[in-house]
C-alpha cells in the first residue's frame, strides 16, 4: 500500500536544538589524543620504548584486554554493565587447562562456547527477573569464581601440552603477535555485523532509551541476552590468550583485569549511560590502558600506582562521557 | 484566536490588596506559548478556580506561581509586592505553596516528618530528632484542617485521601515562613478521590478560606462552580476571562473554555464517503481487561477514526497500549482483520501491522540522539534491508522519499531526530510505521500533544490522508475538541469501561457537553 | 527539575493509584523467619553446628562483615550502590598496622592510630560521595574507582614488606572475650546499635532514608540532599574503615587484601535483609538479621561438608534471588532495568 500524503511545508526553523559543540567534538576525540600523547611521552622517557621488542610485549600485554573489553562494550552500549568478565575469563583459562588434554584444538571453541552460554544465561537473568545488570553480573562474578575455585581446587591447573593454543604466541607478518591480530579481528568482525544488520541501530537505541526501543518493536530483550552473551564469548576468548601466555589456568587469573577493562572502555568515550559508543573506542581505551601499565614502570612510578590511576581515570572519563540529559536523579 | 467572550465579570475593586496578582506572564517552550500573557488575580479569603482545556497553560500557570517554572515575560505580584520566585522555597517564603496532582510525599517516612519536612524547626536539634516536637508540630497542621491522622503514621500505609490531608497540612507550614496568611494552590485534587472524600475536601477548602486564599483547579466544572467563589478560564495560554459562581453552570464555563465551537473545519472533516455494507470492522475487542479497563469492547473498521475520550483514570491510555502489546491484559478477545492478535508483546503487534504513537513522544516516540533516518526505518527491517543486511541506499531512498512526501523539516536524514521541531519530530515518528506499507491499525496517543497549531494541522491532515488510504485509527486526542473534529466515532470511557458511544459524522457532529455528560 | 515543555496536566498521566495498604509485611518478618529455619535445620542435621562453640564462632566470624554491612546499609537505603569496601577496607587495614606498634616503623599511636584508620576510611568515602553529587557519576561507578584507588594506596603502604602488628590493643580485640564472645563481636554490636539510632533519630538517617524513597519530593520541599548524600558515603567509608581495622586485629598483619569479598558479602547481606536496591526500604536491623542469615548459612554449609570455596557462589545465587524476589511485586511491563 502506498499512502499518497502531502503536506504543505511550515515556515517554522529547520533545526531546533543546538549541534555538537567544538568541547564535544574534543571529548570525542580524547581517547586518540591521549593515546598520542601518552605514546610520545613513553618515547621522551625512554627512546628504546618504540622499539620492537618492547611494543611487542605491549601488544602481547594489550590483547587480552582488548577482548574483554570489546566484549563488555556491547553491553554498555546497551545500557547495562557487565562486572563478570573478569571472574568468567578467569574461570574460562581453568575450563581451558582442564579441558586442553582431552579436547586438543576443540577446547577452545569449547570454552568459548561456555563462557557464551554463561553470558547469555546472566542476560536472560537480567532481562526475565528485571534485576539491574550490574547485580546480576556482580552475583555472577562471585558465582564463577566460585565455580572457578571448586574446579580447580583452588590451584594453578598447568598446561603441559599447549600445541592446540601455541598459535595465538605466533607472529603475522613478522611483527604483529598473532593474538594482537585475533583481538583486532575480533574488534573488525564483531563491529562489521552489526553496522551491515539492523543490529547498530537496535543496540543503540536499547541503550539510548530502552522504552522507546521497545515501542518502536525492536527485540529488546533478545538483543540484551545477546550482548551479554557476545560478553561472555570475548572473556572465553581472552582466556585462551591468556593461557596461552601464561601455560595455566588459575582460578584468579584474570581478576585483576575487571578495573582495566572497565576502564578501557569508559576511556574510550563510551557512555555508561548507553547508547553512545562503539568497540573501535574500547580498543583505543584498552590501548591507551596498556601503555599506562607498561609505561609506568618505565618513568619510574611504584605500579602501585596504576590501580590508584585507574580508579581516577575510570570516575574522570564517566564524568566526561556521561550523558546527563537521561538521568534527572543520579544514583 | 479571537477572545469571543469579554470578561464577564468587572474588576470589583477589593478592600484590600490582592493576596496574589499576576500580570502579563508569558513563558515559550520551543514550537508552544504555554503562556501567552496570563492575568489573573487571586484575593484574600478567596476560593479561586481555574479552568482550562488541557493544554490551556494551567500547569504552566501554577508552576510559574511556585517557582518551577521562569516565565520569559510578565510580573507577580503577592500582596501588593512584586516578586520573584525563583524556587520552590522562595515560593514558600513568599506563602505560596502548591498541593501537587502526583502527591508530592515523601512515602516511607512518617506523615509527621512530611508534614514538616524541609522546615522542621525545633522538631530537629543539632540533627538529632524530637520526635515529640516533631509530632507536637505536625498535629498543630493537622488541627488546622481537624484531620484526624496519626501523626506518626507511616504515609503509604495512608489512604489517597489522608495523604491529601497531609499534604494540605505540609503546604499550610509556609504560614510559619512568610507570617502572612498563605495562597493555597490545589491542583486536580478530587481526581482520584471518591465522592465522600471529595465532600471532606470541600469542607478542607472551605475551612482554608477563613484563613487563607485558595487556587482551585479541576477538570470537573460542577466541582468548581461547587466550591469556588469566581472562576477565572484560560485558552491556549491566555485569560479568557472571569466569572462569579452565582448564576453560572457548567455549559457556560464550558463555552469559554473551549471558545467558538464551529471551527472545527482545522481538523479535516471526513470526506470519504464510506460504503454502506458494513464490510467486517478490522479491529474488534471483546471483553479486554487490564489493570485499569474492564470488559471492554471495541470495533474499529478500516479507515476509520474512533476517538477515545474519558477523564483521569478513565484506563483509556492503558488500553490503547494494551493493543500494542505494551501493558498486560488479563481477559479478551482481540482480532485484527478476523486473526486473533498477539498482545503478549510489542513486537508481535508490530508485525501484525500495528503502529503506536505514544504520549511522551521524546521519552518512548523516538530516540532523540539517532538520526531520523535510524527512527523511521527502527521498526520495518524488509523496508530498508536486502536479506538480513542493511542496504544503506536502499534505506537512504526510502527515508529521503518519506522526508519528501511527509515534507519533513530537517537539514538531512542524518540530522540527529532531537534536534528538529515538535511537529517534525512526530511526523518522523508516524512515519515509523507507514515506510512498511503494511500499517492497518494505528493507536495514537495524543497526536498534537505539545505542538503548535500549524504542525497540529498537519498531524491532522496526515491523519485524515492515511484514514482514508484505509488506515484503521484509535485516537486518544488532546481535547474533546480536537476528538470530535477528526473522529468518525467516539467512545467515551468511564471508571475502565466504555460508558457509550456516540456517533461522530460530518455535519453533525455531538457537542464537547454531550460528551463530559457522559465522561463524569 | 526541568519541567517537560508539554504541558502535563491531561489525562495521560494515569493518576497516582493509591496504594494498597502494608502492615508488618512478609519482607519485613521473613529474613527473620529463614533465619532461624536455616539454624534450626542446620542445628537438626550437624551436632557439630549446634555446639555453644560454633555459635561463638558464627558471631566472631560475623563481626566485620556486621560492621561493614551497617556502612553500606546506608548508601543503599538512599537507592545507591557502593562497591567500594574492599578498597576501603585494604588501604585502613594497612594504615593501621603501620599507626599502632609494628614491625615496619617506630610508630606507636595506639588508640589515636586506630582513628586515623577510620578517618582514612571516611576520607575515601567522602570521594565517593562528592565524585557522585560534584561531577554527577552514578554510585557505582564513583565507588568502583575509589575502591581501585583505595587499593593502590593500600599498596602503596604495603610497600613489599607485610607490617606485623604488635600493639597489645588492637591483638586483644580479636582474642579477648567478654561472657564468650571476642571485643570485635562487641564492637559489631555497637555498631548496629549505633547504626540503628543513627537511622532513627538523625536527621542524616531519616534522610537518608526519605532520599531513597523519595528524592525528588525532597528537593521540592526545599531540602538540598547533595550534603546529605556526601555525609552517607563518608559515614560508610568510615565504617568500612574500622572493619580494615578490625580484619587487620584478626590477623595479627596489615593486608592489601583485607576487604576482599566484603564489598559483595556485605551488599548481600543487606539484600537478604530486606534492604531494597531501589532504596527507601530495610535499615540497620534488618541488615543485622541478613549479616547472621549469611553466616549461618556459610557456617552450616561448611559443617555438612560442603567445599568452602563454593561460600561466594552461594552467595551469589543468594543475592541475584533475593533481588529478583523484592522486584517480583514491581514489575510492569515495558520497564525499563538497566
């Protein structure tokens, strides 16, 4: 059916409300600069810092990161926050180590596929029980640790034979870690699907304003538990680089990146409010967060330190990137 | 807009200065004059009433009087001094306090602590509460308006009607502030009150007047004629004019409120005529119930405009998202175009060819920081996909055709949906469910709501142009006015059911009487 | 408190729905109720759980996590969310172990080191607070970033070398008892019932309080609560602050680790209780029932045989529950839950 409407033009201004202003456009393009100014600063420091050995242990350092943090975006995206990545990367490398002498190459889509269903199983909790996400996600924490623990009897699980995940410590073209590579596809991929479906403009308007998303008859539900279970995957992911790296599974492995991640991707500009954002700012927030990891040490600052940058660094990019019109009373 | 009614009532000069005087109060929001020169005096010892069509500018009125709201132009006056309220405290200070429509109590504390709160005086020391004094001083309020409430009672194990009580009992505390006898705001109190405790209200408001001024505003004419002493009515942001309450009913503060009553030709009149064998109705309701609506029955025919009139808590906004899925029902039959329709979800309805506009169009109508080629084109993926891909060319031919046809005003598609007027903004919004090509049943809640009268206009037109493409429509409109100028039926709705249905058709058309007749 | 440019005085508004009346609900008696089916049962299955001696234990072993759940009861009531505890807990676990005698420094500060530590602890929370009402970032977000910077600092005192405690006062609190249970279970109680008149006969309190039910209608009845918020947040944070302390009494050693877990024990204790998310709903006492229902139940899982590791999974499932529960009666369609 075509509907022949016509409607006569009314002298009225075409545009009511006001642009981006020159402040906002800077803010978006803080994660760029600050990536450029902590690099330069690194090379001032220390001149050996751009040279190939000690950027290859940075983008070996940074993969991980990139992964979970890429993952975690989505959630975000959608509004919500998702504080289990860390614990189910952590409880993933024990799955891994576990799982690698009898699997062989099928443990990795195996863990993968787990930590998926984990996620996916948070989201379905949030969205069915309308519980707040980062309760949800907080319970989950402590409940995959848990598990992580049990299974692991609280010990390093070691990795005698990892030649099923030896690849990922392997070069592309010589120079580029092949784990930097996988992060960085993953980041490709996963942004690819969703600006070629309908997905980008589900997922950004879940996050913008969920009710009006759901009059407008997108899935809101679907694309939550989605997103959750995306998050899960990239932590499943992370945790296969890690092992690689590290030859064990430990029940606390990846613990201490939950404030990174986090951090990575509030620095990137992504607002927590939702909506705003995207993985190609996560992955610049995660390099950003690594070349603070790697370059403190280097200018001679206690890496006691870095957790206390961290939590400054997490508080001052929300502040920036918020969007203060959504929400009347805060929290 | 010409005034058609000269104030009917002369100034008479008072014996003293007016409690409270507002003159020449403008306030724009962007696209609406809320406020278009407002006057209005209130005296001392006075039971003001204020009445208006919604959208008259009462809400804006009151909020200005209580500091919500800064008017752009005009002056207020209390007690002879001009003032400027900037804050609800300064308000207060000033002895104008505000009864709220949505009780403003805080509900897990103690009547006392409301009733006080925010000016607790000796009721708390050095931060440490007395709760005697506390309680000492909330029952000096209560006994001014001899309510018999336990003070330490917590507010929501309060009947509606108590709280009401409290809350005139926290408003009457700004005596303590100014030392003058207070101006009283009530704003819809009886809405949600039974008739009994309405007559407890009017007693409340009776007694306040020995020794306070009263604003009263209420959507039920009778009540106010009932209870005020002169009446003062706003259209469209302006004071129509005045009445004392001796001699005068409800039609002739009806006439004012809703001004020449034969230029409804802005609403576009049916055209169409419609074939006299009734082909079967597209949608038909059967006993729907929800939350707020019972049994309710329903037939809406293609191309069809069925209004749905009824006051607060007629459940009429909770039925028309019940069709869409969006609000739970509890029993019934609904079918669109003889298949039973889902209502366990949004999606399910969209899919049916169900489009709904709701209300609060800048919180569930659109996205506001997404462009208005992402708005449109939100709902019907086919329009703007090739497989489960977007095809950018595809969707951008197809927004720029709808920009064009609805004549859109906006620099480009990409143009963020927030940053366009009103009226721009709606069209974008009803544009949402036409780009599929496979709308049959609109629900529209409040259509116009906070537009302009040109982009009203051109909502309406819009309107009538897909009705009569076949569009089947349930309209909730933002006046009667503006529902009887475009429906073909009106069903009026009552307490959660449909208390009758009138007929609607060109050239003879019910009046807006005949309707609250059956409304109230 | 920018009114939309619409005018809302029409019908669309469905009008506020009087509420059904409550009296002493099942969510106010039921922690209550489990509580003591759960020692009960318990107490019926394992000898060893129903000895004079575990029940010591259980309120030892609840001491801090009392103390601790009595700060963050408070933020809660107000509807926000903290999860700053552990970082709290870490960085005054560790400056009071280098205040009082130690192995690390001549420092001997005694009673006055143990303030400094909880003022510490209030300090930090005071970030919290102002970061949420200054630059307007929602609770648990300020929270996360003061409990990293908490860590770091503890860290930073940390230094490399653990610092030992040696003072004779702080050691006796976690082994001195009085009619069998340890000073730390006495502080515990004090706390509760200093929380608990704190909550009723404050104006902090009771604002608190009124912020979470309400915060809206305190702002048009004059009241600024941006102060108000502050002071809850450094309140908390001290409280956390002397549960560092007390954690470091219990093992003799200042520990960067000392608050782990009690953020989310604590948050679940509260949520147990009958504290709401959304604020406004549960206090002091409540969160005092959920403190002992979480122990008993870690304790008594334990005597039976189950793993201690699985203490946090518990936990977990508890937590995710009981909010699931308390939102079951507020469910509406087309709500948003982020």
């Amino acid at each position: 059916m075509s509907t022949p409407v016509t409607v006569k033009p009314m002298a009225e201004p075409v545009v009511v409300g006001r642009g981006p202003s020159l402040a906002d456009r800077l803010t978006s393009f803080m994660p760029v600069i600050a990536l450029l100014a902590l690099l330069t600063a690194l090379t001032i420091a220390d001149p050996d810092f751009l040279t190939r050995r000690s950027l290859t242990a940075a983008a070996f350092t940074a993969a991980p990161l990139i992964v979970l943090a890429a993952g975690a975006t989505l959630v975000v995206l959608c509004g919500g926050i998702d504080l289990s990545i860390a614990a189910m990367a952590s409880l993933s490398t024990v799955f891994l180590a576990l799982w690698l002498p009898d699997l062989g190459a099928f443990a990795t889509p195996a863990v993968i596929g787990v930590a998926a269903l984990f996620g996916a199983v948070q989201g379905a909790a949030h969205v069915l029980l309308r519980i707040p996400s980062f309760i949800v996600t907080l319970g989950g924490m402590s409940i995959f640790s848990a598990v992580a623990l049990v299974v692991s009897d609280a010990g390093t699980v070691p990795v005698v034979d990892d030649s099923a995940i030896s690849w990922l410590n392997l070069y592309v073209a010589t120079y580029i870690p092949m784990s930097v590579a996988v992060a960085v596809i993953v980041v490709v991929a996963i942004s690819l699907v969703i600006k070629a479906t309908p997905l980008q403009s589900w997922v950004r308007a879940t996050g913008y304003s969920e009710s009006a998303a759901r009059l407008a008859g997108i899935p809101v539900d679907l694309v939550k538990i989605g997103a959750f279970c995306v998050s899960g995957a990239c932590a499943g992911l992370a945790a296969v680089m890690l092992v690689s790296r590290n030859f064990s599974g430990n029940p606390s492995m990846a613990d201490n990146l939950l404030l990174p991640a986090v951090a990575a991707i509030v620095v990137g500009g992504t607002a927590i409010t939702g909506g705003h954002g995207s993985l190609w700012r996560s992955l610049t927030g995660a390099l950003v967060v690594t070349l603070l990891r790697v370059g403190l040490p280097i200018v001679g600052v206690p890496s006691a330190w870095e957790q206390i940058l961290y939590g400054a660094i997490i508080v001052a990019a929300v502040a920036l990137t918020l969007d203060r019109s959504k929400v009347l009373i805060i929290k | 807009m010409s005034i058609d009614f000269d104030k009917q009532v002369e100034r008479t000069a008072p014996a003293r200065v007016p409690a409270l005087e507002v003159r020449g109060l403008v306030k724009h929001y962007p696209g609406v004059k809320a406020l278009d020169g407002v006057d209005l005096v209130v005296h001392q010892h006075e039971v003001l009433g204020l009445a208006g069509e919604n959208g008259a500018g009462k809400s804006t009125l009151l909020k200005t009087l209580v500091g919500l709201v800064k008017p752009d132009h005009g002056e207020i006056y209390v007690r002879g001094e001009r003032v400027r309220l900037r804050s609800i405290v300064e308000a207060a200070d000033h002895g104008i306090g505000m009864v709220f429509q949505e009780q403003s109590l805080v509900p897990n504390l103690t009547a006392a602590e409301n009733i006080v709160l925010g000016s607790e005086g000796p009721g708390v020391r050095r931060g440490i509460y007395r709760w005697d004094a506390m309680r000492r001083l909330a029952q000096e309020q209560l006994d001014k308006i001899a309510s018999h409430i336990d003070p330490l009672a917590r507010t929501d194990t309060l009947s509606f009607a108590d709280r009401q009580m409290v809350e005139i009992a926290k408003v009457l505390r700004i005596e303590q502030r100014s030392q003058h006898p207070p101006v009283v705001i009530l704003d819809e109190p009886t809405s949600v009150l039974e008739s009994k405790e309405i007559e407890t209200l009017f007693t409340q408001v009776r007694r306040l007047r020995e020794f306070a001024s009263v604003v009263f505003v209420s959507h039920r004419l009778d009540e106010i004629l009932d209870v005020c002493d002169r009446v003062a009515v706003l259209r469209n942001g302006e004071s129509v004019g005045e009445v004392q309450v001796a001699g005068t009913v409800p039609a002739d503060l009806h006439r004012m409120m809703i001004g020449s009553t034969g230029s409804d030709d802005h609403y576009h009149d049916n055209v169409v005529e419609r074939s006299d064998e009734a082909p079967a109705p597209r949608l038909t309701v059967r006993r729907l119930s929800g939350r707020t609506f019972r049994d309710v029955d329903l037939d809406v025919h293609a191309g069809e405009i069925v209004a749905v009139v009824g006051v607060h808590g007629s459940g009429r906004e909770d039925l028309c998202r019940a069709l869409f899925g969006a609000e739970p029902t509890t029993a019934g039959e609904v079918t669109l175009d003889g298949k039973p329709l889902d209502l366990s979800g949004t999606r399910a309805a969209c899919a049916a060819g169900v489009g709904y506009v709701p209300a609060e169009r800048k919180v569930e109508g659109m996205v506001g920081p997404m462009s208005v080629a992402d708005n449109m084109t939100l709902t019907k993926q086919k329009a703007r996909c090739s497989g489960p891909l977007v095809s950018p060319r595809k969707q951008a031919s197809l927004v720029d055709r709808w920009i064009d046809r609805l004549s859109i005003r906006t620099p480009n598609r990409g143009t963020a949906i927030q940053r366009l007027s009103g009226g721009n903004q709606q069209k974008v919004v009803l544009a949402r469910w036409l780009v599929g090509g496979d709308i049959r049943l609109l629900l529209l809640d409040h259509p116009t709501r906070g537009l302009d009268i040109g982009a009203r206009s051109e909502v309406y037109r819009l309107m009538r142009e897909l009705s009569n493409n076949g569009v089947a429509t349930v309209l909730l409109a933002d006046s009667l006015e503006e529902a009887i100028g475009l429906a073909d039926r009106i069903v009026v709705m009552s307490d959660g059911r449909v208390a009758t249905e009138v007929a609607c058709p060109a050239g003879a058309k019910p009046t807006p009487l005949d309707l609250v007749k059956e409304m109230v | 408190m920018t009114p939309p440019a619409e005018d809302t005085e029409d019908t669309a508004v469905v009008a506020a729905r009087p509420r059904p009346r409550r009296a002493v609900s099942f969510r106010d008696a039921g922690p209550t109720a489990a509580l003591l089916v759960i020692f009960v049962g318990f107490a019926a299955w394992s000898s060893q759980f129903r000895s004079i001696d575990n029940v010591q234990n259980i309120m030892d072993a609840a001491a801090v996590l009392a103390v601790v759940t009595c700060g963050i009861t408070f933020v809660l009531m107000m509807g926000s969310i903290d999860l700053s505890a552990a970082g709290v807990m870490g960085a005054s676990a560790l400056a009071v172990a280098l205040l009082v005698e130690n192995n690390r420094n001549g420092n001997d500060l005694g009673l006055l080191g143990i303030a400094l530590a909880v003022l510490l602890g209030a300090a930090l929370g005071a970030v919290s607070g102002l970061a949420l009402v200054l630059l307007k970032v929602p609770s648990f977000m300020t929270t996360l970033g003061v409990s990293a910077i908490g860590l770091g600092l503890a860290t930073l005192m940390f230094g490399g070398v653990q610092p030992n405690i040696s003072d004779k006062m702080l050691e006796s609190w976690a082994t001195e008892r009085i009619l069998g249970f340890t000073y730390l279970t006495w502080i515990a109680a004090g706390c509760v019932l200093v929380g608990w008149l704190i909550q009723r006969y404050t104006r902090l309190g009771r604002y608190a309080f009124a912020i979470g039910g309400a915060e809206e209608v305190l702002a048009l009845s004059g009241v600024k609560v941006a102060p108000y918020k502050v002071a809850v947040f450094t309140f908390a944070g001290a409280f956390y602050g002397l549960g560092g302390v007390m954690v470091t009494s219990q093992l003799g050693a200042g520990l960067v680790q000392a608050g782990e877990g009690y953020d989310f024990s604590a948050i679940t204790a509260a949520v147990v209780g009958g504290t709401l998310l959304t604020g406004g709903r549960g206090g002091v006492l409540h969160s005092a029932i959920g403190v002992l229902l979480i122990m008993v139940l870690t304790n008594g899982l334990v005597q039976v045989g189950v793993s201690p590791y699985w203490q946090g999974g518990v936990q977990g499932l508890i937590v995710v529950a009981a909010v699931a529960a308390a939102v079951i009666p507020q469910r509406r369609r087309n709500q948003v839950v982020k």
